[in-house]
C-alpha cells in the first residue's frame, strides 16, 4: 500500500467458508480497506496472491491441506512485501513463536471483535507486530527460555524445530503424529526426521529413540 488514499488489500485464506463470509462482512465496513480476495485450502495461496496483489494475508494456522504455518513459510520466502497475520482458534504460544519467527507480522484469535481486526490490519500495513498483550508477554517469556536452554541442551548441532522432532521421536510418536501435534505437514516432517538421523548419523528409528532417551528426552509431559 502506498499513498494516504490507496486501499489497504486484505486476502482471506481460511477453510470455513462462514467464517470468512464474517470477515470479509466485517472488513467491508472498515474505512480504506478491502478484501481483495479469497481461498479456502494452500494450494490456492500461490494463485490468489499472484492475481489480487494483496498487502496483507489473513491466514488460518489450520487449513484442511496444509499447515498455515507452512503457507506463512513460503510467503515470507516468495512474497516477502505482503504482510501475514495468522489466524487461531486458541492462543497457542508456541505457533505464534514459530509465526512470528518464520516472518509473520502477526497472531490473532479468531474471536477477536471488528475493532481489534481492524486495529491489527492497521497495525500491520504500519509495520508493527500484531499480538495481544497477554500472548506478546507469553511469547517473549518462550523465546528467552527457548534461548537459555538452547545453550546448553544435548544435540547442539540440531536446529531447535529438529530437536523438537527428536524429543517426539523418542516419545514414542510417528511421523502423523508428529505432524498433527506440531501442525506440520508430514512431508516436511519426514525431511525434519532424515535431517536428525543424518547429523546424528543414526541408521533408523529405533536407534534416535534410544540415543534421545539416553540425553533425557522422550518424558512425556504431565
């Protein structure tokens, strides 16, 4: 967006075809800004962002297809110009982290009320992080833990979304499993797991599990 009378541009990925019946109901009566357009799964983000141009994405975290998170991935890589703001159920601080560090300039709930979107959407074609403040406390609170413990924790030589991996693996947990709980697709979940084998130069499964365990990871929580 450019100029103080250019519309702000807002695309809707989302799977609920009520929900962003809301939304774009919602954004219609918001003063210079417009929905540019829609789609309902990943597949169609390439498509949609190509053809309408927009300046920010709304973007479910949980599409029927793929992960949103994923989706964020690529438009960083591929759009880096547009703005996302994922889209939640539930504040899940973890997601947001992931969001926030893969590019997204912004993590909102899905019961958010019109003036909160709307002070987001401003908020994000302005530049600025977009989280409420409860979940930017929260937030902030996990990327110094992730930190601190980064620094001394076993398998250095593994980034800390492997080592997550790693910690699940030796929990016991297949790669579906795996995908569902950290909202990954499992194809990428499966390069996740051939690049840990690989700097551990382990040979399967079995044998990750008990050098996971062995360094202490596999406790499940509670």
């Amino acid at each position: 967006m450019s100029g103080p009378e250019a519309v702000l541009r807002i695309a809707i990925v989302d799977d609920h075809p009520m929900y962003r019946m809301g939304l774009a109901v919602a954004i219609a009566e918001m003063a210079g800004i417009e929905v540019a357009g829609e789609a309902q799964s990943a597949a169609e983000v390439a498509d949609l962002v190509a053809s309408t141009r927009p300046d920010i994405v709304l973007l479910d975290v949980r599409l029927s297809d793929e992960s949103g998170l994923e989706v964020n991935r690529w438009l960083a890589t591929h759009h880096p110009a547009v703005k996302v703001i994922m889209l939640t159920m539930s504040e899940d601080h973890d997601h947001a982290l992931t969001a926030l560090r893969d590019g997204a300039a912004g993590y909102l709930v899905k019961g958010a009320d019109p003036d909160r979107l709307e002070h987001a959407l401003r908020a994000a074609a302005a530049g600025d992080v977009v989280l409420d403040h409860d979940m930017a406390q929260a937030v902030t609170e996990l990327a110094l833990t992730r930190r601190r413990g980064s620094a001394g924790r076993p398998f250095a030589e593994l980034t800390q979304r492997e080592y997550d991996i790693l910690d699940l693996i030796a929990q016991g947990l297949d790669n579906q499993a795996i995908a569902r709980r950290l909202v990954l697709s499992p194809k990428t979940v499966r390069n996740h797991v051939s690049n840990v084998f690989t700097k551990l130069n382990v040979a399967d499964r079995s044998h990750a599990i008990v050098l996971g365990r062995e360094r202490g990871l596999g406790q499940r929580p509670g």
